[in-house]
C-alpha cells in the first residue's frame, strides 16, 4: 500500500485531496510549493491574490530578481510549480480542521479539500500609525524598511515620523541613504542624551510637535504637515507599522501569535524549519519571521518544504514496512506485487 497521494480531480476542478495544501501563494508558499512538487508530492497551493509588498514597484535584495515588480516574480512562481505538477488557484483558505490523520480545508466558496499535511504562508498585515495621508502613499513613498526603498530615495529629503522609540534605528538607518533627514517626533518619544548627541553628530534635523498629515502634489509626497500649519519640505516618508501575523487560519488549528521579542509585533513561534506546536502544520515568511523580506521569505519556504517533504516519506515508510508484517493474504500479496514488480508484472 502507497501512502503518497495521487491527487484526484473531482467536479469542482480542484483536486479532493493532495499530499501538502500551501495557504498563501507568496514567495515563501510558492517557494515551498516548489521543492515539494519537484519532489513528486500532490500540492496544491489557494492564494488570495493579495501580497503585502503589491504597492511597491520592485522587489529587491532578490539576486538575480532585483527590481523585479512584486506580480510579475509571482507569476514566473506560479509557472514553475505548475510546471512540476503542483496546482495553484485563486481563492480564500477560511477554515480547517483535523480529521482522522489528515486535515479538511474549506474555502470561501464552499469547496473542500483533503491533505496530509498543511504549510501556512498567509504572511502579515502592517498597522499603519494614524496619520492621515500614510495609508493612501503606504509602499510607494511612504516607506519602512531602507534595504527595500533606500536605493529609491538616496540623496533625497526623507521624513522619518516617530511612532515610538524604533524610528530612531530607522532614522540611523536611512542615513546610510541620504543626509538629508528629518526626525518628525510627534510627541512619540523623547531622545535620550546619548541619542541626541548622534543626531546632531550625522546632521540629522530634529522637529517637535503633532504632524497633522502628509503634503502631496501631482501624486508625489511634498512634505509633511504640523498641527501648527508649518509643512517641512520631504520627498518620501519613514513610518515604523506594528506588524501582526495574519493567524485567523492557524487559530483555528490552536496555534495563537505570541508578541515578538523586538516589540515590533505579533508572530507565530516555529522550529527551523518551519514546524509548529500542532504535528501537520508547518509556516514560513512573514506570519512567522516579520522582518523577513522577499528573498528570506522565499527560503523559508525552501525549508518548510524540505522538512515536510522528510516527514511525508517517514510516514510512507512506517506504512510501508506495517504493510510489509500483515500476516499472508491475497490482498496483501497483491499490493506487495504491485509495489516490487511494476510494469514485469505484464512481461514488459
């Protein structure tokens, strides 16, 4: 008896159950949905269609991608799971449960599928601070993170608006940039000494007050606004978003997001390789790493599906050699045929 999932399509399209059902068809599910493919498992990955980094214009950091925009990476990424057999669809994974040794997962429109074992990759949302204009110009010139937009802004006028005491390692950071930097302080926190001597040390410009919102014309940031009425001159802002794993999913298989020890949010503990307190579960990319950025991500994903895989064929092993021990019958002879002699057995 074989325990390695020949996936059968039923009415709906979709296959009634596989080896491994990726949620989230990012870089680190598709990345995982990848190996396991390859490696000859039934995969099916539902992807909502909906990445956190669609705003930004490339990806970077990526060798041989950078620049690469966020859509066209994930369709060379579909393209080459589906080149291996795995199936990828649009869609939203809303529940799952376990049943028996394998897990049952519902989507929005009603469909179920059956796998032995789940690799979750819904990723994280960004808590944006509550300044107006910041939502609207999230990813294209209000920005977060230097190794992913700092090549963009160099040598311009950045704002860096302070949500808690993280924007000033950001503002250090973006210095490496550009020296044209204002650390907006919005009554978020106060510099200690030391910290005030380094702004002043690396010609950082440091403005009291609320900001009120951001300045934008002809759909370019052009400064950032006080409550007072003042508008401090900035081509491109820095904000520091609380990052919370989207965990819905995982929730329901008993697995909650913890804070992170950085502060900077909420996230999901894993092993190595991606293994979760639940057996069948395994996550990758950012709902377990928030600062991973694509490339990390993507390798994440690698050794999820790696690991799965590994367990996947002690599992087939362990019901191979139970097989093996079944006291003599037709039956079990015929399956003990159909496993050692293939083809010959017709004389090919």
């Amino acid at each position: 008896m074989t325990h390695s999932t020949t996936a059968v399509p039923h009415r709906t399209g979709l296959p009634s159950t596989v080896d491994v059902l990726v949620v989230g068809g990012g870089a680190a599910g598709l990345n995982g949905a990848l190996v396991l493919a390859s490696a000859r498992r039934s995969v099916l990955v539902v992807d909502t269609g909906a990445p956190r980094n669609a705003p930004a214009a490339g990806v970077h950091g990526f060798l041989s991608r950078d620049g690469t925009p966020p859509g066209e990476l994930l369709a060379i990424g579909r393209a080459e799971v589906e080149s291996y057999g795995g199936t990828v669809v649009d869609g939203e994974v809303v529940g799952a449960y376990r049943s028996g040794s394998r897990f049952v997962v519902a989507l929005a429109d009603g469909r179920t599928v059956g796998a032995r074992r789940l690799l979750v990759t819904t990723g994280l949302v960004d808590e944006l601070p509550a300044v107006p204009g910041v939502a609207e110009r999230w990813g294209r010139d209000v920005l977060h993170c230097p190794y992913c937009h700092g090549w963009e802004v160099r040598d311009q006028p950045v704002g860096i608006i302070a949500s808690s005491p993280v924007a000033m390692h950001q503002v250090l950071l973006f210095r490496q940039w550009t020296a044209d930097l204002t650390l907006f302080l919005d009554d978020a926190f106060e510099p200690s000494d030391d910290q005030w001597e380094q702004l002043a040390a690396r010609g950082i410009a440091v403005v009291d007050g609320q900001v009120a919102g951001l300045d934008v014309t002809e759909d370019h940031i052009a400064g950032v606004r006080l409550a007072s009425g003042t508008v401090i001159p900035v081509r491109a802002v820095v904000v520091a978003p609380l990052l919370r794993a989207r965990s819905t999913l995982l929730a329901q298989l008993g697995i909650v997001p913890v804070p992170h020890p950085s502060g900077i949010g909420e996230h999901i503990q894993a092993g190595a390789a991606g293994t979760t307190e639940v057996p069948g579960v395994w996550v990758a990319g950012n709902v377990t790493d928030l600062a991973a950025q694509v490339v990390v991500a993507a390798a994440g994903g690698l050794v999820a599906g790696a690991s799965i895989n590994a367990d996947l064929v002690a599992e087939d092993t362990e019901h191979a050699v139970a097989d093996r021990r079944e006291p003599f019958s037709a039956a079990a002879e015929a399956r003990n045929s159909e496993r050692v002699l293939g083809n010959r057995r017709h004389g090919l």
